[in-house]
C-alpha cells in the first residue's frame, strides 16, 4: 500500500505508514483477532495521531486518515472520538455499528468501495453514507461496478485522484512546500 502514500506525498502531503499489526504482533485479522485486538489498535492510532501531530512538518489542525480494509474501520471508529482527524478516506471498509455508541463527532468522510467485494460487503459503504447523511455531514463516495475488495489499474489510479482532491478539498492549506 505505498502507492497511496507515495502519492500523496508527491502532492505535497506529510505522508506517515502506520503498521498498527505490530502492537499485537499480529500477521493476519480474522474475525477473533479483530475483536481480541481491536481496542490495541485503535489505542496505536491515537498515539501515532498525537506523534505526527507534534511533528514540525504537519499542522495539527489538518491531519486525515487514510485506510484500507481493516485500516479503514480502524480509521472511521478514530475519527468518531478523536477532534484531532479533520477528514477520513475510506478505501473498501465501514463503520463498525457499535461505534455509533460512542460516536462525539465525525468529519468529512470519502467512501471508496467495490460494488462486488465479498469481504467487506457493499452495504457498509451504504450504511456508512446513511450515518453522514443523518449527521448532514460531507461526504463523496464512489462504487466500483463489478469491483471485488482491493482495487487495481484504472479504479486503482481514479480512487487515486479522487482522495487527493477530497483531501485538499478538506484539508485546504495542509500541504507543505516541497
């Protein structure tokens, strides 16, 4: 996944590549790990949110994030209870409904999700957009037709340049001087 961040970085964005696995010595999530482990990654978040917020090179008033899959719902249920996340990008993944327990607040949100993804079902993206909508809060999105859960080649490099254009539609005034 460093094409993302590679990306991103090349737009002018202080790009950081959090392995929250690591916390856990974890090497791969099913539905056990994930509930066993969910809390330690989540807590990984909020400290790597609070170290790249300390860093002269990003503005702590515009820090997003950006997650895949896992990542993805680790990074929407962060930004219900974390005011530090001004903007997420959600790449084929949901909101765990419990997190509607907790929720404080949210931000702007991009949905990005394969029509045909058999691991994370379409219907998180729509659930999802019923909870912005609710909450009137801004939002994009965009289903794949066909696609399954991971993108490549054409949908790869679209889902590309619509999170660099919902991240400085967001985040306006984030990027730094190369």
């Amino acid at each position: 996944m460093s094409e993302p961040a590679c990306l991103l970085a090349a737009q002018g964005f202080a790009v950081y590549v959090l392995h929250y696995f690591d916390r856990t010595g974890t090497a791969y999530a099913d539905k056990p790990t994930i509930f066993r482990n969910f809390a330690a990654w989540m807590k990984t978040l909020w400290d790597a949110v609070s170290h790249v917020s300390s860093q002269s090179a990003v503005d702590p008033e515009r820090i997003a994030l950006l997650g895949f899959s896992l990542g993805a719902y680790l990074s929407l249920s962060a930004a219900t209870i974390d005011s530090r996340i001004k903007a997420v990008v959600e790449y084929f993944g949901g909101l765990p409904k419990e997190m509607k327990l907790f929720m404080r607040r949210f931000c702007p949100v991009l949905i990005l999700h394969g029509e045909a993804d058999p691991t994370v079902p379409v219907e998180e993206a729509y659930h999802l957009q019923r909870v912005l909508e609710k909450r009137e809060l801004p939002y994009e999105m965009k289903i794949y037709p066909g696609v399954g859960h991971g993108f490549t080649g054409d949908i790869w490099r679209d889902s590309g340049l619509r999170t660099v254009a919902f991240l400085k539609k967001h985040l306006a005034g984030a990027m730094s001087e190369a």
